[in-house]
C-alpha cells in the first residue's frame, strides 16, 4: 500500500480559526492496482501548536482501516509541514 497523492484538494470555510476542512480524492496503490477515492479531512491545532490530523470520512477501500488511516495521516502532516495544503 502506498499513497500517491491527494488531487483536487480544496479548503473549506469553517468559521473556527484553529481548524481547517479539506476534501479531496485520495490516490493510492494497493496490491498492484491504483485507486482513487473520495476523502475528507480535518487539521486541527491544539492548544499545545501541535496539528493533529482527522479522517472525517473516506470512501470504502478493500484494505485493513487502521494501517491505511495511520499513512493517510502521516501523509496529510507531511503535506501540512511543506505548504502543500491550500491556504
């Protein structure tokens, strides 16, 4: 399994300032095969500055939840630290 990228990613409006909505289509490998998948994320500054990301929904993938969750979050923090987020 592996995570390509996250295309189509697009911020919304929330009208707390400490958090960010996001919703994009997730790409990644699995098996062999590249899928894309609709998700919907959430980064959250706690009041220690450190972000903590959220999956709030993602599409069914046949693949175990929680390792595919943990790189998803893993990714999207990378993501965040580089300014790959859109403002």
């Amino acid at each position: 399994m592996k995570i390509v990228t996250i295309k189509n990613l697009i911020r919304k409006d929330v009208p707390i300032y400490y958090r960010r909505l996001f919703s994009g289509v997730l790409v990644i490998e699995l098996v062999g095969k590249t899928e894309e998948k609709q998700i919907d994320f959430t980064v959250e500054t706690k009041p220690t500055g450190v972000n903590e990301v959220i999956v709030n929904s993602l599409a069914p993938v046949d693949y175990p939840l929680l390792p595919l969750t943990r790189e998803i979050k893993k990714f999207i923090s990378a993501l965040d630290e580089t300014g790959g987020l859109p403002l």
